[in-house]
C-alpha cells in the first residue's frame, strides 16, 4: 500500500497503528455493507473525494478503480459528478486523476 497513499496516510499508518487497524476496519466493513459493485463504488468515492476536495486520495482510488476497469472518461467523469452540487472546486482534483490514471498501465 505504501508508495501508493499520500504522505499523509502513510504518517498515520506508521505512528497511529492502532487507529489506522480501526479506520481500516471500518473501510472494510462498510465496503462489504455496500451494494455497489467494486468499479461504481470507487468511480462514487473519486467523486466523493473531489467534492470534499480531498484531492491526496484521489491517485490511490483512481488507480485501484482503473484496475477494475474504468476507462479515463469514467474518472473524468466521476471528478466532475459533483460540479452542479458544490461548484468548479471539484476541477481541483483533474489533475490528479488524470496523471494518476495515465500512470499506470
């Protein structure tokens, strides 16, 4: 996972071990809850992220949604899901996702 996360989780993974076991945990556990197919759920957590504007997760998601099939266009558009309900601050994460998805092959 490492080198894959931003600087930031990966500091919480090493120096709070046992709130990034529970954090992890709950991601799991919500991820199983979840109705949505792998692909939908992360192209809906991309757009989650850029509507917050929680733009170091966006590689990490981008990549692992890539990996389960999404094409560019579908990250494209799952930055911009969120522009009619919270304005252009969701442009901020493009970048992101596309030197992600472009990364990797």
């Amino acid at each position: 996972m490492q080198n894959q996360v931003s600087n930031a989780f990966q500091l919480f993974l090493s120096e709070a071990p046992e709130h990034a076991k529970g954090w992890l945990e709950a991601v799991k556990n919500v991820d199983k809850a979840s109705a949505l197919d792998s692909k939908t759920g992360e192209l809906a957590y991309i757009a989650v992220l850029a509507a917050a504007k929680l733009v170091s997760g966006i590689p990490f998601h981008v990549r692992s949604a890539k990996q389960l099939g999404a094409t560019r266009e579908e990250i494209i558009s799952a930055v911009l899901l969120g522009l009619p309900a919270v304005g252009n601050g969701v442009i901020q994460s493009l970048p992101a996702a596309i030197e992600a998805y472009d990364s990797v092959e």
